[in-house]
C-alpha cells in the first residue's frame, strides 16, 4: 500500500481529537505533522491535547506544531462552551511535558511543502495558518496535492450563527483568502454532511464493551459535548464533524457533492457564511467540491473498525446500532 503524506491542521477539541485517533489507526495515511491553530480552544492548549491523544494512543513518532494564535482580522472567539475549558470534556487529564511542543505551525506547513511533493492537506479547524502560509510563500502550494476542509455550510443553518458553520465563522477572512487563492479545490466537508454523523449512546455503550482503555477516554471527552447537543440541539448524543473529513479523504466513496465557485462572507450579519454559487451564476472557476451526501453508516462502520481493530467481527453486526 502506497501511504498518502499528510498535514493535519487542526484545533482540537474534542470531534478533532476522535478525527486523529482514525488518523492514526488509518494505514493509509503518512501523517508529516500536525499543526494546530485557535479555534475550539487556543492554539497551545490545542496542540496539547494533539499530544495527549498520541502519546497515550500511538507509537508514531508525529511532531505536533504551534500555529497562529489569533484570526487575521477580527477577535479569537472560542468554542470552549462546546469542547470545555480544556478542549476534552473539561477532563483536564495530566498535560504532555512542554519539551515534545514545538512552534511555527506556518513555517512547517511552508517547509513540508517546499521538500515535498503530493502532500496533501486536512484542514479540521479555522483556515488560518493555511491563509497564512499562503501570503507568506504561495509557490510551495504547487506542491499541493489535495486540500481537505471540515468546514461550511449549504442548504443547512449553520452552528454558530444561522448562516455560518464555525470554523470559516472564526476566521472569515483566512477561509476567504484561501478560497480565492489556494490552487487546487477545496474539497468542502460542511454540515450538510457532518451533522448526519451522530455518535449516539448505544454506540458508546457499545464499544465499552471493546477496549476498555480507548473506550473509557472516548466516553469520558464526549460526555459533556453530548450535553452541549442536548441543551443546543435537542440531539440524543453529538455530531462528530472532523472525523468524516479524515475518513472521506481516505474513502471517497463516503460523500458525494458537485463543483462549484464558493467564497466566505468576511463580516457583517453573514459573517462565516459559505456562498455556494451551484446554479452558476457567476461564470468563475470552480474552487470548491462541495458535498451534499454522505453514507453515514458506511462511516460509522469505518470509524469503529479502524479504531477498535480486534472486533470488526462484533462490528459488523450491530448495523441496527449505527
């Protein structure tokens, strides 16, 4: 199996943390790095809890990056509501030493780029270190494979407004540049498909049965976003978004969407929102692969195989469950 090199850029929270444990269980993946920015949490206690999901849950050797701290424009504003305090669940499990912490997420991101070719892009959070890294060296993108981004939102409200998904929400000009700029299309993993991916309690219940270890932390973080989806929502369980990013680059056959021109509204009332021109009006190039369907059981079976390896057999026979 040939592997695909890989940066994961991302803020976790909570659904991020889950995305990397399938990032990590996942063979086909080279994961190059991982590069964190402000989002759910602050970039730095975000690129801690990326540590703390490798250090217990791996034995690759992944170095976890700093990136951009602020939006390039307007005020951070976290989802800290939503992921807790410490971005798992307020579980405040015992923090990774500082020395594995590294800085300069921007710069790795220009470096993997500039020594390597076909490395491709998972972008689970804000786009801010990727606006970043383009105005600072655009010509490393032609090394770009593909750009993944869990972000967006179609002909579903949005999470953070009614119009606006959150991470293009958080840094509305960084998604935007990016939009305009990044030499390949960005593949769009919005709501319309990540809000069918529900991980519910009969799924939790169900894989405390499996390993114990795993199991216990992958309770432990979702239970207070569980009663975030609730309260918000009135949704029994919680919508894990950033896996289905991961798992579509892996499987495309996951999602299906169209191309389309779509850009980011930079302020206003519409802040955040994704203008998807699907009927063509505008006449410009497509930038985006905007998806609309997902096979959200074909996910969830995927998800739970790669995480918990040992009982595909015991997996494949709760399809009523999923």
């Amino acid at each position: 199996m040939q592997k695909r090199k890989v940066i994961i850029d991302c803020d976790p929270g909570i659904d991020d943390s889950l995305a990397l444990l399938l990032a990590i269980n996942s063979p086909e993946l080279e994961i190059l790095g991982i590069t964190t920015c402000s989002g759910n949490v602050p970039a730095k206690i975000g690129a801690e809890n990326a540590l703390y999901t490798l250090h217990r849950f791996s034995d690759k050797n992944i170095d976890v990056y700093v990136g951009e701290e602020n939006p390039i424009k307007r005020e951070l504003v976290t989802a800290q509501d939503t992921h807790g305090e410490d971005g798992v669940g307020e579980n405040f499990y015992e923090k990774v030493p500082n020395k594995f912490i590294k800085y300069g997420g921007v710069d790795f991101i220009i470096e993997t780029l500039k020594n390597n070719k076909n490395v491709s892009i998972i972008a689970l959070g804000p786009l801010t270190n990727i606006a970043k890294a383009l105005m600072k060296e655009k010509y490393v993108f032609k090394n770009l494979d593909e750009f993944i981004s869990m972000g967006g939102a179609f002909r579903i409200h949005g999470n953070c407004s009614p119009v606006a998904e959150f991470n293009y929400w958080v840094d509305p000009h960084a998604a935007e540049y990016v939009y305009k700029n990044l030499p390949k299309k960005i593949h769009m993993i919005g709501l319309d498909v990540t809000r069918k991916i529900v991980l519910t309690p009969n799924i939790i219940e169900f894989i405390n049965r499996l390993d114990k270890n795993l199991s216990e932390y992958i309770t432990q973080i979702t239970r207070f976003y569980i009663d975030f989806h609730w309260n918000q929502e009135g949704i029994i369980g919680c919508v894990i978004n950033d896996p289905l990013a991961v798992a579509y680059f892996i499987d495309r056959s996951l999602c299906d969407g169209f191309e389309s021109y779509t850009e980011i509204v930079e302020s206003g009332i519409a802040m955040g929102q994704s203008i998807v021109d699907s009927f063509d009006f505008y006449k410009r190039n497509h930038n985006s692969v905007v998806l609309t369907e997902v096979d959200e059981k074909k996910f969830m079976s995927m998800f739970l195989k790669r995480l918990f390896p040992k009982h595909i057999d015991k997996i494949d026979l709760i399809g009523g469950l999923i």
